[in-house]
C-alpha cells in the first residue's frame, strides 16, 4: 500500500481557492469532489448501542417524573407542561411574572408566549419555571433522539443518514431526510452531560474480523478550528484579528479582555465570573457575527446560557463596541450589502452565488434580513468550501488504506469534523494526515488550524 507522505493537492479537481468571483464551473467542480465520500458515509452508518439506549430512556423519564414532582410541590397541583395555555396561566396570570428585562412576546393567536427563550426571561423569577424547563429539555431529548435513533437501526446494528447539499443556500450539508426515515446526525446535543450519553450510545464497529480474526476499531475525529472566524479574518483583512490568529491566542479571550479592558496575560481565563459575564458574551457575539445575528440574538443566547442579564440597548452597545474592536468586519460586511444592493446577489471565495432579493426590497425590515444575509453568506459558505475540499482529498487517502486491507470507512460530517471508523493500529497516522490535510485545504493569509481525537464511542471524543 502507498500512502501519500502529504496532502493531496489543493487544486482538486480544477477547484480553486480563494477565487473570490462567481463561478459556477468551481461551485460544481466542489460538490462533485464530495459525492464519492457521501456515498461512503450513507452506505457506513455508525453501529448503535442500542442496551445503552434503552436505559437512557428510562433515566429520562424518571427524571420527568422528578421534574413535574417538584412543579407540584411548588404550585399544589399538577399541570400538562406541554399545554402552552396552562403554562401561560401559571406563568403569566396565577404568578404574575413579568420578565425584568424585556418584554414576553405574543403568539399568532394573541396570547403570551411560553416558549424556551421568554421563558428563561422570567427564570430567576420563580422556581417552577427552571422545573418547567428542565421538564422540556429532557422531553425534547427523548422524543428527538431516545426514542427514534433505536427505532431507526438497521438489521446489521447501524444507524443511517443521509447528507444533501442542495439545500442550505450557503453550500452547507444538511443531514436527515423525514421521506425516508433517515435521521439527522448533525443536530444531535453537544453540551450538557445528557447530551455526552446520547453519542455514548454510538461506537465503532465490533463485528469486523480480518483473516476470520476480530479487528479492534475505533472512531478518530478531525475538526477545523474556528474556520468560521479565520474565514472572517481573512476576508475583513482586519488587523486585530488576523494577529490573533497568526499568534496562536484564544480568540474568544482575547476579545473579551480588549471589551472589558483586562490584561490578557494575567486575567485568569479559568475563573467563573470571568467565563460567564465575559468571555461568554464575546464568543456568543463572534458566532452571531458570522450567523447575522442582533441584539435580540445576543440576549436570548446569553441568557440561555446563563450569562448576564442585559437589556437589549446593553446588547445593542456590546454589539457596537466589538465592531469598534474589529473595525475591518464591519467594513467588510458593509461591501457585502452594497454588492447585494448592487447585484442583487453575492459570492463566497468559492464562487458560490446566493441570491438577495431582500436586499432589494423597499419594506425595511425585509431590507435588513437581506442585508444580514448578504453579511455572513462568504463567511459561511467560504468555510463550507475549506471543509469540503478536506473532504474529497480524505476519501482519497481512507480508499489508499482499503486498498492495503485496512478497514478505513468514513461516517460523519458535522459541519467542520469529520468522523471516520479505522483500525486501532492505524488510528494515530491517520488522524495525522487528516489534520495535515485539513489545515493545508486553502492558502490563506492567515494560519487554519484543526484539531483531532481518538475514541471508541462517539461521546468519547473531544
């Protein structure tokens, strides 16, 4: 078996970047590339366990159980917490919270909304509301994920997706498909330590034998670091941020102390207060830089997190100092709209074109969505192009290691990782190339950094 000492080349398949000019010849050529390594990840799927399901299932409901206890103990009665009238009532009128901060939004219908963003508007309020959505959050869990990821297993013990990219305007995968059954692997929970039990319950395969004896695999994931605010960094060309790429420093930290008006050498970046009335809104608000996110954004985010507790003009003015710290963003959001203003449309670095026709309107709020589009559509779709160029070079290298008799099979993409199921005596090369292959997808101005991880379970990794 040959296998390549360095990336693959970067101009795969006549696919250039950055190329900053429409082009659907390059756009066709990227999409293409993907599609032998979609193949392999529809025909793979990743092997369930499905025991394990099936007491996290039972976990869940007893901890409903506790949930809606508490509510009674609280109120001396039970209620329906899926009922949006009875929550309102108990809410709105029975306890007469009122949110400190901003206002309860109504519903189509006229009535107060009970949904998870007002909600945490009033949670420090009272008590019930934290059972109610905790109650919610573990509801959600089961009847999301729980139950029909066993349901959906295969005779063979996996569990499928499917991955299309059609359908995101931004070139991004989507995952799942209702017609078929197919479940969605990219929007399975992340944080919280349920959200670790549910890929708990996904492994390597057990079954595979080579010469008739069992083969030990294990799943290596490879992720591309921030790619989202490089991407930014890049294309703003803004020099506070590109220097902190290029040094290696904490991203959301070194934002948070030049908002704030800390020393970023000596802040202890472990200590709490810090981390949640800081550097928690500095990294909320990068992630609403490329995703076109406002203030009311900002709030409800923060809040759902359990950071401070601001007003939407607090918001509105932390928005207006972290442009003030990265002036070149704003510039360069601001060409996007005058090219959507201008065009009609714009492009990622890819040559992917996205219509705005909103930018076009004469209704302003209508305006605004288009201009926020416009913003954020070549932050987005640069990324999805770096990720998928990754891609199509790592088919190439996991079919180099079939071709020696290794089992090499790719699985997952979720958004910028790439899991994939190898023998254990392989996995630390692999994971190695794949990272070299990642950072080496573009050239940039700036350094692409990518990280890797080694496990038997998919909530073993990092």
């Amino acid at each position: 078996m040959r296998l390549p000492l360095h990336p693959f080349s970067r101009r795969f398949n006549g696919v250039y970047m950055p190329i900053d000019r429409p082009s659907v010849y390059n756009v066709r050529r990227l999409d293409l590339g993907c599609l032998p390594i979609l193949q392999q990840m529809h025909r793979n799927g990743m092997e369930i366990n499905l025991p394990h399901f099936a007491a996290l299932k039972k976990e869940l409901e007893q901890g409903k159980e506790v949930e809606m206890a508490a509510v009674e103990a609280l109120i001396g009665k039970r209620i329906n917490p899926n009922s949006t009238q009875q929550v309102a009532t108990l809410i709105y009128r029975t306890l007469g919270l009122k949110p400190e901060v901003g206002e309860i939004r109504l519903t189509e219908s006229g009535g107060l909304s009970t949904d998870d963003e007002n909600l945490q508007k009033v949670k420090h309020l009272h008590p019930v509301v934290g059972h109610l959505l905790k109650y919610r959050e573990l509801d959600t869990l089961d009847s999301n994920f729980v139950t029909p990821l066993p349901a959906s297993v295969s005779p063979d013990g996996r569990v499928r997706t499917v991955f299309k990219y059609t359908t995101a305007s931004t070139g991004r995968l989507a995952s799942g498909d209702r017609s078929t059954g197919k479940r969605n692997f990219q929007n399975l929970p992340t944080r919280g330590q349920m959200g670790k039990k549910i890929r708990d319950g996904f492994h390597a395969g057990t079954n595979y034998k080579v010469d008739g004896k069992p083969v030990k695999c294990v799943l290596v994931s490879n992720d591309l670091s921030q790619i989202e605010m490089v991407w930014t960094a890049e294309a703003a060309g803004d020099p506070n941020m590109r220097q902190i790429f290029i040094s290696g420093e904490d991203m959301h930290d070194k934002t948070a102390c030049a908002m704030f008006h800390l020393d970023y050498a000596t802040q202890d970046k472990k200590d709490p207060v810090y981390r949640t009335t800081m550097r928690l809104p500095a990294k909320t608000m990068g992630f609403l830089v490329v995703y076109g996110g406002g203030a009311s954004n900002l709030q409800s985010q923060v809040m759902a997190a359990g950071g401070p507790t601001w007003s939407l003009d607090e918001c509105g003015r932390f928005i207006e100092r972290w442009f003030q710290t990265y002036p070149g963003v704003r510039e360069f959001m601001d060409e996007q709209v005058s090219r959507a203003r201008i065009h009609g449309f714009v492009w990622d670095y890819a040559g992917r074109v996205r219509p705005i026709p909103q930018a076009l309107s004469a209704i302003k709020k209508i305006r605004n969505e288009g201009d926020r589009a416009a913003g954020n559509m070549p932050i987005q779709g640069s990324a999805q192009a770096t990720i998928k160029l990754a891609m199509a070079e790592v088919d190439l290298l996991c079919e180099a290691y079939r071709e020696g008799g290794k089992i090499c099979n790719p699985l997952l993409q979720i958004h910028d990782e790439l899991i994939t199921e190898v023998e254990e005596d392989i996995a630390g090369e692999f994971r190695e190339m794949v990272r070299l292959i990642m950072v080496n997808a573009v050239e940039l101005s700036v350094p692409v950094n990518a990280s890797s991880d080694v496990a038997f379970t998919w909530g073993g990794l990092k």
